[in-house]
C-alpha cells in the first residue's frame, strides 16, 4: 500500500506542473514577437550616451517577429517615437525600467 501512495503522489504533482507548463506556452505563442536573451540570461536593453553623456538613448535589440505590434506597444509605455533599425530599436530618453517591467509582465 505504501508503493502505491509512493507513485500516485509524483503522478498529481507533474500534471499540475504540467497544466502550468501548457498554460504558460500558450500565452508565450499568442504574442507575435520574440525577444532573444543575451549570453548572461538578461533582456537585451541597454543605455546608450552620446554627446558626452548629455543624451541617453534606450536600446532594445534581438527582436524577431512582428515588429510593428511591439513598436506600438513600446510607444504607448514610453509617450515616445520608437526608430527602428536592424534587428534594434532606439527610443529618446532613459525608459530602460519601462521596458524590462513590460517584458517581464508579459512574459519574457
């Protein structure tokens, strides 16, 4: 009797995990975009100073998919004009806790 409690317990415990698990990857599959993690498992978002330092730019790079969507989501977060470039985006200004706060809410 004791065998039986033993391996119906792992049983119930992986189906719940596994219920979560299937949750989780249908809401990462609705989003028409993919953001790559960098080689230290962070968001790739990053400050970017010019004109000595008196200009901050917000950089987010590794974005593949529908770029347009994720444009509009950035622009309505940040009240900023989003310029995209290869495979990057470039907002004015220091939005870099913005960002990561929205990646992470979704999913990333």
């Amino acid at each position: 009797m004791n065998i039986l409690k033993f391996i119906y317990m792992p049983r119930f415990h992986f189906s719940i995990y596994n219920e979560y698990l299937n949750a989780y990857r249908k809401k990462i599959n609705k989003i028409p975009f993919y953001i790559r993690r960098t080689a230290s498992d962070n968001l790739p978002i990053f400050l970017k100073y010019k004109n000595n330092k008196n200009l901050v730019v917000t950089v987010i790079r590794k974005i593949k998919g529908n770029k347009e969507i994720l444009k509009r989501e950035i622009e309505s977060i940040c009240n900023t004009n989003v310029i995209e470039k290869t495979d990057c985006f470039l907002i004015k200004g220091n939005h870099k806790k913005k960002v990561k706060d929205y990646f992470k809410y979704i999913g990333y």
